[in-house]
C-alpha cells in the first residue's frame, strides 16, 4: 500500500498591509468588470436603437471606456508592484 503525500495548509494571510491590498485588489477588480459590463451594455443597446446614431455613441464611449480600463489596470499593477516594497528595504 503505497502512502499519500501529506498536504501542508496554506499560510493563511495574517499581516494587516497584505489584507488590506487583497481586499482593495478584489474591490478594484469587481468595480472594473461591472464597469466594462456596463459599458459592453450599452454598446450594445446603442447599436439596435433606431432613433440614435451608432457614430455618435462610440464617439461618446470610447474614450471613457479606455480610460477606465487604463486606469483600472495601472492601479491594479501599482499595487501588486508596491506590495512587497517594505520587506526589501535596508535595515540600519
């Protein structure tokens, strides 16, 4: 009877800064799908509408919806990038 490897639990998350970046990661990711949902939404229901004119509302959307996904994921990688900052620096 061959034995089976002992599964070790994951660490839980204990230090306050790495709570607080999960949490604020998972807020910033779940306000950018709503967002870009919202935004495919309307899209979409602007191309069907007869009484408006397809041009004019991709002219209106386009540059809010690139700038909010710009925004979104330059925020999400600073945070990511920033989250270990503290442990490399010098202790004198």
């Amino acid at each position: 009877m061959t034995k089976k490897p002992i599964r070790t639990p994951r660490k839980p998350v204990t230090d306050t800064k790495e709570k607080l970046t999960l949490y604020v990661t998972l807020m910033v990711s779940t306000t950018l799908c709503i967002s870009v949902l919202a935004m495919v939404i309307s899209f979409m229901l602007g191309l069907w509408a007869k009484e408006v004119d397809n041009a004019e509302i991709f002219k209106m959307i386009s540059p809010a919806f690139s700038t909010l996904i710009g925004g979104m994921i330059g925020f999400l990688s600073g945070i990511k990038l920033m989250q270990n900052d503290e442990k490399s620096k010098c202790k004198d």
